[in-house]
C-alpha cells in the first residue's frame, strides 16, 4: 500500500523540498511530559529512563530482568520509536522491598536518569504530551517557502493522521487485518491481535480524515460533527451554534473522526453520511472491530502544535521543537513540510 493510500492528502500544500529525518538516533528525540506529582514514598518505583535505539518493550524487559522481577510487575504509559533517543517513565511494583540495582540493565542505549518511589503504579497513557526535538537533515528546500509554512502551521495545526509506523511495512498490518476480517477471525497470539486492531481502526480513521482535507472541512466543524477539547477523550455534538464557538478558532477544540468498533456513528448529517460511506467501502473491516468488542471512540482530526519554534542550526540542517498530545505522530508535522528521503537515501535520485 502507498503512503497516499495509507495517509491521504495534504493539508497546507505541496511538499516545499526534501530532508532526512533520523540519520542517527539524535536527529529525532521525545520527552515524555507527565502531569502528575511524585509522592517520593510508596509500593512503586518510578524511573525516567533514556534509551537510544531501543523500543519500550526491550527496555522494559531489560529493566525487568536486572530487578529480578516478573514483567508483569512493570508498566509504562506509552510505546516509543526505537529509532530515536527517548526519555519516558516506567514503573516498578515492589511492595514491601527496597530498591533494586538496576545497573544491569543499564548500558550505551539506556540510562536510568532518576528514580522515585510513588503509591500508586504507572497507567498506559498517563502522559499527557510527548515533547518533539527533531533534525531534518541534508535539507533541500525553499527556506522562504519553509519559513511562511511554518508559521501557518504553528496557528493553523495539522491533519491528526496516524502515521506510516502504525501500518507496518507497505502498510502490511492493513493487508493482515482485511485478511483475518474477511474469515472473521481473530489473531490467536495477544500482540498480533492488537497489533492488527489498532492498524485497521488507525486505517479507516485515515481514510475518513482524508475525505474531509479533500471537502475542505477538516478544521472547522459542521453541524452533526462530534466535537472534543484537544485533551480530552469526551465528545459532544455540535449544532449550529457550537460551530462558532470561538474555542474552535484557538485549537481548543476541534471536530473529530470516528475509531471503529461496535454500534452506529454518533455523528449526525453530513459528518455522518461521509463516515458511513467510509465505512461502506470496509465493510469487513468495520464489522470485524466490532465484533472484536471494540467501543466506538473518537479522535481530533485537526491537530494543534505546542510552542513550535525551529532555527538552521547548519545550512542544510532545519531543526524543529514542539510539543503534541499523547497519542499523536510528530510526522505529521513534517509532512506538511517536505518529503523524507527514504531511509539510507541521502541525495536526490533526481539529481544530475
């Protein structure tokens, strides 16, 4: 699958160039930002951990076994690129012991940066952004053309895609899950059938975002949308009057896109008449997240970029800052920007 078929159209306008995103680990970093007060006492250990070129779950599995515990025990609010230096916080459940050396476990792509004890365990998804340093590399592009979209941008936000790493490679994960969907089964082995869930709704999300860039309706609201604050998992339904609530013109609140699972869209009128057409082009798909007991949830079709600010650190070097909702993909923001140069391409094919 392509990424036009996996994404959908641009928003802001044609690419302005081309770049390199995570040449090495450093050229894409992420801080997890968590919202919550650390009482320095109880059952859980919490640590704030950097890794370099290494997925959560190998680093929670390192951490695991160097405290000697079970990795049951240990938990994380959300998964982050391997190809990237991070920094996110996992915790430990040890009721009743003391603090384990966790020296093993450390090495040249993983630092414990700071340990904290707290009462209560760490819940997936208790961020509440992820903070974004990234460097686009072997840059080729027009940098009046860079510097007047990135100022749209920072006031306008993003379409909310998921990105490209959701789908898998050639967006295999989509191929899979229509395969399981057609035979309505489901993947034995757990990960595989989450793995496969998340790719399809993250799919058919896509496709209905995309409909809306193509109408012209992505960042502003109709009447029968579903409307959610920028952090917030809870929706209402918008009438004439919530469209013009001016919370929608500062990014605080937006329309959203439906993630498939049991019963009708909620939306209303034309809102619902594009997602169910959507949905009549996947019918299995749709069906199968169903049936898998999935609840129907929504998610924000416009994405707004926090404090996004960006400087040349070298000529051909565009460095960015930013902070996003948990959940959201910073490629996002680069697409609106310039095409990536495929990994381990490092000049223009074009180029004579």
């Amino acid at each position: 699958m392509t990424e036009l078929e996996l994404l959908g159209p641009r928003a802001h306008g044609e690419p302005l160039g081309q770049a390199q995103l995570k040449a090495v680990a450093e050229d894409f970093q992420v801080d997890e930002v968590l919202d919550i007060p650390l009482a320095g006492e109880g059952e859980h250990l919490w640590l704030w951990v950097e890794k370099r070129e290494l997925n959560t779950e190998e680093a929670a599995r390192r951490i695991a076994r160097a405290a000697g515990v079970p990795i049951k025990v240990l938990s994380y609010a959300g998964l982050k690129d391997r190809q990237a230096l991070t920094r996110q916080w996992f915790s430990l459940h040890l009721p009743g012991k003391v603090d384990p050396d966790l020296s093993a476990a450390e090495g040249a792509n993983l630092r414990i940066l700071k340990s904290v004890r707290h009462k209560r365990k760490l819940q997936r998804g208790a961020h509440s952004a992820n903070g974004f340093t990234l460097r686009l590399t072997r840059l080729e592009a027009d940098r009046a053309g860079l510097e007047s979209r990135l100022k749209r941008l920072a006031v306008a936000g993003v379409p909310n895609y998921f990105g490209l790493q959701r789908f898998g490679h050639g967006g295999g994960n989509v191929v899979d899950a229509r395969a399981f969907a057609e035979r309505r089964e489901l993947p034995v082995q757990r990960n595989l059938r989450s793995r496969l869930l998340s790719s399809a709704r993250s799919y058919l999300f896509n496709r209905v975002l995309a409909e809306r860039i193509a109408a012209g309706t992505w960042d502003r609201a109709q009447a029968g949308d579903l409307l959610a604050f920028t952090d917030s998992r809870s929706f209402f339904a918008a009438g004439e009057m919530e469209c013009s609530d001016p919370r929608l013109e500062a990014l605080d609140l937006h329309p959203t896109g439906p993630l498939w699972g049991a019963g009708p869209s909620p939306a209303t009128g034309a809102p619902q008449a594009l997602e169910d057409s959507v949905a009549d082009t996947e019918m299995a798909l749709c069906r199968w997240l169903a049936e898998a007991g999935l609840a129907h949830e929504r998610r924000i079709l416009r994405l707004p970029i926090g404090g996004l600010t960006w400087h040349y650190p070298e000529p051909d070097v565009l460095q960015l800052e930013f902070v996003l909702p948990a959940g959201c993909f910073a490629t996002a923001v680069v697409r609106e920007l310039v095409d990536l140069l495929p990994a381990g391409q490092t000049e223009n094919p074009c180029a004579f």
